[in-house]
C-alpha cells in the first residue's frame, strides 16, 4: 500500500474558503525576457544576477539582469553531446545544470548530457578564473557515467535535471532509460541508478573507490545489499524538472506519466530519503503493471497531486519552482508548473494539510519544457520551438501591461476555490454517495471515479446553478479502494473514496 500523502489531495475545507479568497490568487502571466536561443533545455543561477541557459545541443549561453543574451557561449560541448535531429521522441542531449552552491569560492559548475555512447554523463566543470563569463572547456572531470540502453525505442526518458539541496549535496534524476511502461523494470530496480533519484558528496572524492565523488553516509541504502549506496529515491518515469523550495527546502519532485496520469510529489526538508514514487507498478496512485513491474519491496510514496490526461493524445508535467520572489505577493508560497504538450500552466499550494490544484493560463501555441530561478526568486520559463524566455508575472501588479503570448488565455479565478470547495459524502460509502457545492457561475462539472488500475468506472457531465448545488450517484461498485476526481475548467480536486 502506498503512503498516504495525496489520498485527500486537494480537497478543499471550509476553512481553506475563508481564509483563502479568489482575490489572493494570482493573475498569471508571461513577459517577454529574452530570445535567440535554439531548444533550450534548461535555465539556472549562479547567484548573482545572470541567468545560465542550457541548449539542448551542447551550448550554455549567459544573460544579464535586463535579457541581454552574451556575445559568446559560457560553454560549447557540443563534440560531447550527442542529439537527434528532428527530435520526435529522442529526448538526448545537453540536460540539466548546476552551479556548486559556494559559488564562485569554489568556482565549479556541474552538468548532465547524454555523450556519444549514448550514456549519461554527470560531469564538473570549472569557470575560467579570468573571466567569469567563460567556463574552461578542457576542465572536464567526470562524476558519473550510467549505461542507457541502446535499443532504437530506447530514445526518450533521460531526465537530467541537477540541483544542490539545501545540505550542500547534488542531487540527479534520471528517467527509466526510455521505450515505453519500463519493459526493463528499470525504475524498480536498485542495482541500477534508471528510474531514480541519486544524492551524492561532490566536494570529498572517494580515494579508495577511485571516484571523483563520494557518497553521504546519511543516504538511505547506504551498505544495503543490492541498492547502489547513491540511490535517494527509487520509482520514477522521467522525472522533468525538480526543485528545492529556497525558504523551507522542501523537495518538489514532478514525474511525467505514461497514458493517463501527471504527478507531483513533495518531500519535507529533513526527509531521510529512501521514497518509492511507484513507477512502473503505480502510475499516480493508480495500478500500472502491479503484477509485472518487479516491485523492489520499499513502501509506496503517493503524490500529492495527478492530473488526468485530456483526450489530447500528449500530456507531459513540465515541474518548476515555488515562489519565493518579493515582486508578486499573490504568488508568494505557491508552485508553479506547466504541461508541455497542453500549453497550461497551474498552481498548487497547501492550507490545513489540503492540496490545491488551480489552473491559470493557457497558452495552446508555445510548449514550455523547463523553468528557472533567479538570485531574487524570480521565474522563468523557457519556450522550446521559437527559443524565448519569459518571466512568470501576476499581471494584477502590472496594470496589465504584459507582452501578450501568442494564443494564451488568461484562466477564470473568480470564486474557484468556492467552485471547488465540495463535500463528499458518505465516504466510506456502500456505493451511494453525494456532492454537495457552492458554484460561484453556471459551469461545467466532470465528476470521474475510477479503480486504483486507473480504468473509469464512473463518468459524468453535471452542469451547476449558481449558488447551492446537489448531486446524488448511485453505483454498483464492488468493494475496494476508488478515485474521485471533481474537474472544472479552473482546477480539480481529488478524493479517495471507499466501498464497503
């Protein structure tokens, strides 16, 4: 059984309504900061006021505090990487990057790329001691090398992403290794780093074992037979874009789904590690391959929050940051992601131990495929076909005035937390229940239950007055476990619900 965090996920309390309004939501938008950029991959800082952007190719590209892009690369390993063109569902290439957190006293960069042998490479760097804008390109010193396979199908999966926690170690994710519902098991597998998240010592190599690196004697398997000592978390698809909150240090972990499920996991500053996030036996908390998916026998971690795919055939959870700025107050404390093949970009945040789920733009033109942070706090966001990056802006604080993205739309948040603030009940129930909510507006309801495989087992359309709204369900639905999802245009709720 999985851990509970998320099975009451962003069920909204009477409490949360009063305490929280439609007016302290934010009015998302995006600002131009810069363009010029050929698929960017990834966007970082090194504490103080430029911006690092990772091209997919093999480049890092610098750019000041107003947008200005430099003259020269700060590196170019594109001999190193190796890419497809076109892309399609090749996902190889320069990924992730991160600076070490003394920066510049110790004045290393890391980065992770897939080479020429199609591996994974976990790479530092040093920056020429000269010229703070250019790295040194025959500085090179290789951390980690993982094997992917390197079958054809195998293209996709990678993840990349780089961050320094809040204790001074680096921290990876890498994908299952590619192909699709991990044939390999790679994700459960603890012999291998697949499928996982990995934390390791960067500034005390390992001189017995000959490693440029050492391992923390805190991480979790740390001599445990059959688990690689590096491993910090274990089940995990192709986790795009982590991130540590910088005011509390918590852990925001994201994971793309397979058919039907987007994920976000939340690990709490402190954690001991050591989480399996399910893949491939779960995906969210719905059964994947429960029979077939080599179980590594650590205890299920749910997220905190899913989304169900659309009926567009593509759904992938790009992850970003919590905001920790002081320009926007209305974004204060919450997360930001975006979906990179809907073009939608979301917030959740937490009041009384209940997860938020509320979307607040859409932009059906442009696919976003990471964010940044800047020393201040501040977002961004990169736009992967023309190569832009914006600033993540309440427009509310700006009069409005914003460069407008092309074929965005500003999402509806008048009253959609009272919109969402439903009771459900009874629960557990003997397959009779209710839902019970204020609308602020006629709108449309999807209510949705399906079994822990993921599979609907209830599906309908109600359409709300506005004011007090009751709706009653009667099923046939056998004794077991079930997830009720409550959408509307606005955001989504979800509930675990119980048959006896």
């Amino acid at each position: 059984m999985k851990t509970s965090t998320i099975l009451v996920a962003c069920l909204l309390l009477s409490a949360v309504v009063k305490a929280q309004s439609s007016n302290n939501l934010p009015q998302l938008g995006l600002q131009h900061f810069a363009s010029g950029f050929q698929y960017p991959m990834d966007i970082a800082n090194c504490g103080d006021s430029r911006l690092f952007v990772v091209e997919r190719l093999g480049k890092i590209w610098i750019l000041d505090s107003a947008g200005n892009k430099s003259a020269e690369p700060f590196l170019d390993i594109t001999n190193k990487v190796f890419t497809v063109f076109p892309f399609d569902y090749d996902e190889r290439g320069l990924l992730g990057l991160a600076f070490h957190p003394n920066y510049p006293d110790s004045p290393y960069f890391y980065v992770n790329y897939i080479g020429h042998d199609s591996d994974s490479h976990i790479a530092r760097f040093t920056v020429n001691p000269n010229n703070p804008d250019k790295a040194q390109k025959q500085s090179e010193l290789m951390l980690l090398t993982v094997q992917q396979p390197k079958a054809a199908d195998f293209v996709n999966h990678k993840g990349g992403c780089l961050k320094f926690g809040p204790d001074g170690y680096l921290y990876g994710t890498l994908g299952d290794g590619g192909s699709a519902g991990d044939p390999l098991n790679n994700a459960q597998n603890t012999r291998i780093l697949l499928g996982k998240m990995f934390r390791i010592d960067v500034d005390h190599p390992d001189n017995v074992k000959d490693k440029n690196y050492s391992v923390p004697p805190t991480n979790p398997f740390v001599n445990v037979d059959k688990v690689k000592d590096e491993i910090w978390a274990t089940g995990l698809r192709n986790p795009w874009r982590f991130s540590f909150d910088r005011k509390n240090g918590a852990l925001w972990l994201p994971d793309v789904g397979q058919d039907k499920w987007e994920e976000i996991n939340v690990e709490a500053a402190g954690s001991k590690g050591g989480n399996n996030f399910g893949w491939s036996c779960y995906e969210g908390v719905h059964n994947f391959k429960i029979n077939g998916c080599d179980y590594n026998g650590m205890p299920y971690t749910f997220p905190i929050v899913e989304y169900k795919h659309t009926l567009d055939p593509c759904n992938s959870i790009t992850g970003g940051f919590v905001y920790r700025g002081s320009q926007f107050k209305k974004m204060m404390g919450k997360y930001f992601y975006c979906d990179y093949c809907t073009g939608k970009f979301s917030t959740v945040f937490k009041y009384n131990a209940t997860w938020l789920n509320i979307f607040l733009l859409q932009s059906t033109e442009l696919v976003y495929v990471t964010f940044g942070e800047d020393v201040k706090g501040e977002l961004y966001v990169a736009d992967n076909v023309n190569g832009d990056i914006y600033h993540l802006v309440d427009s509310s604080d700006l009069g409005n005035k914003i460069t407008a993205v092309p074929n965005s739309a500003q999402q509806q948040s008048n009253g959609v937390l009272n919109d969402l603030n439903a009771k459900i009940y009874p629960n557990p129930t003997h397959g009779q229940f209710s839902i019970e909510l204020n609308a602020s507006t006629q709108q449309q309801y999807k209510i949705i239950v399906t079994n822990m495989m993921g599979n609907e087992v209830l599906s309908e359309t109600k359409t709300s007055v506005k004011g007090f709204n009751h709706w009653s369900f009667s099923t046939r639905l056998q004794k077991g476990f079930y997830m009720l999802h409550i959408q509307t245009d606005n955001g989504n709720i979800a509930r675990k619900l119980v048959v006896e």
